[in-house]
C-alpha cells in the first residue's frame, strides 16, 4: 500500500511539474509575441513617421527653390536709351526746386541758363533796393530843414553845393530817381518769378514732348506735278503746272 500510494505520488507531482512548464512555457511565448507585436507597432509608427517627414520635405522644397531663385534673379538695368520722363514728376520737382525737373529730364545744359537768370535777377534786386533806399533817404534828407542832414551830399559831383537856387531842382532829381530804382526793383523780383514760371512750364514741356514721334518718317516734300483743270475747253489747256507739297507723319 505504502508502495503504491508512493507511486501515486510521483505521477500527481510529475503531471504537475509538466503542467507548470507548459504554463511558464505558455506564458514565455505570450510575452515574446507581446514584445514582437510592441516592436511591430513601434516600428510601424517609426515609419509612418519618416514618410510624414519626407512627404513634408518633398512638398517644402520647391517652394524654397522658388524662394532661391528668385531671389538670384537680378533687376535689370534700366536702359536710358528708351527710358522716358514722367511729365507730372517733372512738374512737380521744378515746382519744389527750380532746375530740378531738368536734372529729372537730364537736360543739364539747361541749368546754367535757369541759375543764370535767377542769379541776375537777385543782383539786380538787391541793387536797385539799395539803391532805392539811399535815394530815398537823400530825398527825406534834403526835404527837411536839418543841416546835419545832408546824405545826399555824396550823390553831388564835386565843386556842387545845393542852396536855395537849385534846391528845388534837386528835389526832383532825387524823388524821380527814388520811384525809378523803386519801379526796377519790383520789375526785377517779376522778372525772377517769370524765370521761375518758365523752368517749371520748360520742365513739364520737354517731358511731355518726349515721347513725341521725330523718326525719318516726319517729313516733308515739295515736287512739281501735273495738276489737272477741268473748266478749261481746250484739251491743251486742261492741264496746268503746279507745285506738290507732301507731309508725312
């Protein structure tokens, strides 16, 4: 019996340990499959991941060759052979600064007669009020009755004195000279502001003119030809000499 119960034994823990082996077996193969699945899933993500990222390159790097490109890409010159002035900037700079619109028109050659005439015009401005104020202060000096007055002295030639006898005389010399000196000072500050308005009307004209066709074309021709007269009755006399003139454009 003892023998028996023994054998028994054995058998129970033998099926056991083999129970438990498939058990640790079972459960070794799980966690492989679980570890491969995990590394398959991880690996998948992985490459969606690097096709994301190179679908992302592929569509960002056109735009940043157009970006290189076009930055390379120089202006091109600008070509004063065929470049033409715009007649309100040409306005507009000769309004601001007198010579301007022909620096703009680039017709320098312009300038030293514009400044020239403005130069002129303040030397004769500034003459000719100079020379208003003295006379005029000769006048009020010989006008009133102070002798320590006498300003208009240095107007006199020399060995001349003014008494009573030509006092009167003098008066009017000087007053006519004062409104004369006067009247050019005034005609001078016009004459500026005309050299002024024609710089500026000079500077619109020659930009809009600019574009004005001179080509080989503009001509004109004048030819003697046959000009033809119907009222006349006799054939001889139904043609006459005469002179053509032709005008292209």
């Amino acid at each position: 019996m003892k023998q028996h119960h023994f054998i028994n034994m054995l058998r129970v823990s033998a099926i056991a340990l083999l129970m438990m082996a498939g058990m640790s077996a079972m459960a070794q193969t799980e966690r492989q499959a679980t570890s491969a699945d995990s590394i398959d899933i991880m690996m998948a993500r992985i490459d969606s991941l690097t096709r994301a990222d190179s679908v992302v390159t592929l569509e960002e790097e056109p735009v940043q060759s157009v970006l290189i490109d076009s930055s390379r890409i120089a202006k091109p010159k600008r070509d004063w052979n065929t470049w033409r002035p715009n007649p309100k900037r040409a306005l507009w700079l000769a309004l601001v600064l007198p010579g301007a619109g022909q620096i703009y028109n680039r017709k320098y050659w312009k300038l030293p007669i514009i400044y020239g005439g403005f130069i002129g015009c303040i030397y004769a401005l500034t003459w000719n009020n100079m020379m208003y104020k003295d006379y005029s202060q000769a006048y009020l000096d010989i006008m009133d009755k102070d002798p320590n007055t006498a300003s208009y002295n240095k107007f006199l030639h020399l060995g001349v004195t003014i008494d009573d006898s030509n006092k009167e005389r003098y008066k009017e010399i000087f007053k006519n000279r004062k409104d004369k000196y006067r009247r050019w000072r005034d005609m001078s500050f016009f004459v500026m502001l005309g050299v002024y308005a024609l710089s500026v009307i000079d500077a619109y004209v020659d930009a809009e003119l600019s574009e004005f066709d001179i080509s080989k074309d503009l001509s004109l021709k004048v030819e003697p030809a046959v000009i033809p007269n119907h009222g006349g009755g006799n054939p001889l006399q139904a043609q006459s000499l005469g002179v053509n003139c032709k005008l292209n454009f």
